[in-house]
C-alpha cells in the first residue's frame, strides 16, 4: 500500500514539476514561429518594396528620359541586375508613348523698346500684345534621334479659333498677340492661342513654347561666344540703314555670301533682313540657329551642370518646359550630335509654290495664301516616322514599257506626299524583270521595306535582304517590274 501510494505521489510530483517545462516549450514554439512569421513579413516587405522601386524605376525612367532604354540609365540597370530575365522589364517600344516626339513652339516676337529701356530684360508685360516676328516649331524624335524645324511664314492666312466656336480668318502671325490681349495678359494667354490655331490649321500638336525678343536672342548668341555662318549668295544682305530699336545708332550693315562671324547683334540684324521677301527671311533665321547649336557642341556647352543650363536658359527665354523635363531631354539633345533639319511652309514642292500673296478685299491687307497639299508634304518631312528617318530610297524600272518614266515619278510623289519617306531618288533601269521586287542593303531597314511592300500590294517574299557593297548605296531600293500597276493594286 506504502508502495502505491508513494508512486501516485511520485507521479504526481512529477506531473507537477513537468508542467511549466511543457508550458514554456510551447510558449517557445509559438514565440519561435511568431519570429519567423515576422522575418518572413519583412522579406515579404522587403521584396515587394523591391519590384515596387523597379517598376517605379520602369515607368518613370521612360518618361524622364526620352529615347533611353533602361540599360543607358546606370542607377536604374544596378537596380534591375538582380532580377532574372524572365521578370526584368522590356524597354519601351519606338511607338511607346515614351517616345513620342516632343515639339517645341519658337515665338520670337517684335519688341522694339525704347533708347531708355534697351537693355533691360523685358517684362511679360513688355513681350505682350506684338505680332510674332518669328515662328518655327522644333521636333526631336527620341527613336532616330533626329531634330527637325519647321518655319511658318509670319503672313500666312488662317483660321484663328476662338471659345464660342468662334472663327475667323487673320495673319498666323496675329494668333499670340489676340490670346494675350483677350485672355488674361500672360505669356500662356498667347501661347495657348498660338498653339491652338497651329494645332486646328496644321495639324501640329504642340508640347512646349519658348518667347523671346531680339535682344534675349542677341544675349544668347553672346552667351556661346557669337557664331560663324556661311551666308549664300541668295541670302546675301545688301548694305542697310539698321538699328535694335528703330533710334538707337543707326548705321549701315552689310552681310555679304561666304563666311562671317558674327556677335549677338549682328546675328539679329541678319535674321531679321527681310526686304527681299519674309520667306529668305525665315532662311536666315535657320541658318543663324544652325550656326548657334553647332556652336554650343563645339563649346561642350552640353556637358555643363544641367541646373545651371536650365537657370541661364530661363534667364534669357520665357518657356514653359519644367526643370525635371528639361533634365531628361538633355542627354536626347546630345544623343543628336548637333545634326538638324530645316523645313519651311513657303518653300515650294517641285517647282509648284506653296505660298503667294493675296490682297485682302475688306482690310486691304497683304497676306499669303497657301497650297494645302504642299504644306502637308512639308509637315510630314518635318515629322517623318522614326522608322523612315534618315533613310533613302532609290526607283528603278525594270518594266521596258514606254511609260517606265511616268511610273517612277508617279512613285516617287506618292512615297513622298503620301508616305512622307525623307528621300526618293530616280535611279537607272535595270534589267527587265516580270515581278517587281525590293531590295535592303540595311537590315534595319527591313521593316520600311515590308511597309513600302504593303503599299504597293506586294508579298513581304518581294523584300530581299542584300550586303550592301558602297557607302552610296541607297538604303532601300524598288524595282518595278512589269505586273507593277501602281500603290494600293
């Protein structure tokens, strides 16, 4: 009896002395899974905050940064390193809306101020209600990284629109000074209005302006150290009574062909020359712009801190782009290399003219009228596709018939007013052929070839992929044979 009562005892001392031990081990398995719930909480945390920072990374680095892929960013490629390939982003398409061109409106407007007032900065309120002397559209495709700019004769004849449907015909070069004046007195007023008719009458959609006057123009050409231009005998200016300001130190200024160099001054009074006609005039103002960004290349002015460019930029130009956009269109602007395009509404389009003078009945106005068809065909090699840019295309006929020359030219206008490819030239004839068929001596050209097939009804086995044995090849070249019948058959 004494036995079984002490085992009981036993046992129950035991029990007794076990149970805060099982307590305490439980306590420790729960604490112990609680800790790895909450170090897998922070690896959790830790790894979404990662693919959360990438795709912040990846959807703001195409929008700062115009025509770059992620791998030319290196803060943002360390950041993608880690991630496998199956997961890492895909750069932005050359259609992604990322790359998109960017176009800027030029206004350079007549401000003529006073021998009192000559040198002082002008005020929003002296920039305000003046006719636009100057107007030009800049576009920068992010994919060819090609600068193109495209001048609007100041007299051209438009439709301003105003609220209330309201619209009415007016010089182009009116449209900024009616916003200013009827919309609240700011610089936005006018380029707001501007832009709107530029958008409604052309087609043009604006991202940006900039306004300055002669003198902000003559203060930046003196900011780069003045430029060199070669002036051709057409645009030569013959010696003229000029001052700034219309009273201050009139004097006789001349601009003979061949190379000049000029300062801030004389730059202005060459671009703004226009007895001749406003069309050289617009030439003028081209060749000064050109000679200025070649300037500020050969000057490394690019590679200068982006802040300071930015302040000193908006120092002498009203504009409306932010710091943070400027920032990323900088290394866009560099990626050019200086190389830019000029176009102009009143150039004519082989042999046809685009603009011409026009008395306005009721004011007695001088304005120019122009040719819609010319202006798009202007408009569309302003702003070809970024697949077409610097590409040229040469015709030939293999078909033996009578009409192979009309064919070719026939071809040849419709590539460039309706597909606005930047060069179609007229080739010799080739050997006679039954099927027509394309050529590509540039393998990144493949895909304009496969269009131009599309075009003219051709199967993408009509493209052929060939080595190209000159530099003057061509990059594309069509050879109609004789089942050719014309674009769309």
């Amino acid at each position: 009896m004494t036995g079984r009562v002490d085992d009981a005892r036993f046992r129950a001392m035991h029990a007794a002395d076990t149970a805060p031990r099982v307590r305490t081990r439980a306590r420790g398995l729960a604490s112990g899974r609680q800790r790895a719930i909450f170090a897998f909480a922070i690896l959790l945390f830790g790894v979404t905050t990662f693919y959360m920072s990438v795709a912040m990374l990846t959807r703001v680095t195409p929008a700062l940064f115009p025509g770059k892929t992620f791998t030319d960013i290196p803060f943002v490629d360390r950041a993608l390193d880690p991630l496998p390939d199956v997961v890492r982003p895909s750069d932005p398409s050359p259609t992604s809306v990322f790359n998109r061109r960017i176009n800027l409106l030029v206004i350079g407007i007549d401000r003529r101020p006073s021998s009192a007032d000559v040198n002082k900065p002008a005020s929003e309120t002296d920039l305000g209600a003046y006719n636009t002397d100057t107007l030009m559209v800049a576009t920068i495709d992010p994919v060819s990284k090609v600068i193109s700019v495209l001048g609007i004769p100041r007299d051209m004849w438009i439709d301003v629109h105003r609220p209330g449907n309201v619209v009415y015909k007016d010089r182009v070069n009116a449209s900024y000074a009616t916003g200013f004046q009827a919309d609240g007195g700011t610089f936005e007023a006018g380029a707001n209005q501007l832009m709107k008719d530029i958008q409604a009458d052309f087609g043009i959609v604006i991202d940006y302006w900039a306004i300055m006057d002669f003198k902000g123009v003559e203060n930046l050409i003196d900011t780069v150290g003045g430029v060199t231009v070669s002036i051709p005998e057409e645009l030569s200016v013959p010696s003229w009574y000029y001052t700034d300001d219309d009273q201050t130190n009139p004097h006789y200024e001349s601009f003979p062909p061949g190379y000049a160099t000029l300062n801030g001054y004389r730059a202005v009074a060459f671009g703004r020359y226009r007895n001749d006609s406003d069309l050289f005039r617009v030439k003028r103002q081209q060749v000064i712009l050109r000679a200025t960004l070649a300037k500020v290349f050969s000057n490394g002015l690019l590679d200068s801190d982006p802040r300071a460019l930015y302040d000193a930029y908006t120092k002498l130009i009203y504009h409306n782009i932010p710091f943070a956009r400027a920032g990323g269109y900088l290394p866009l602007i560099k990626d050019t290399n200086g190389e830019i395009n000029f176009f102009s509404l009143g150039d004519p389009v082989e042999g046809r003219t685009t603009v011409w003078g026009f008395i306005v009945p009721d004011s007695g106005a001088s304005v120019l009228l122009w040719d819609p068809d010319n202006v798009r065909y202007w408009i569309g090699q302003a702003f070809t596709k970024s697949k077409y840019a610097r590409s040229t295309v040469e015709l030939q006929s293999a078909r033996g018939g009578g009409d192979s020359e009309a064919k070719l030219r026939e071809l040849s206008r419709y590539l460039r007013f309706e597909r606005f490819l930047p060069e179609v030239q007229l080739g010799p004839d080739a050997t006679i052929q039954t099927t027509s068929s394309i050529l590509v001596y540039s393998e990144d050209r493949k895909v304009m070839a496969e269009d131009i097939a599309g075009w003219l009804g051709l199967p993408k086995s009509a493209v052929t992929i060939t080595k190209r044995t000159s530099d003057s090849q061509p990059d594309v070249v069509i050879v109609l044979g004789k089942d050719y019948k014309g674009p769309g058959s």
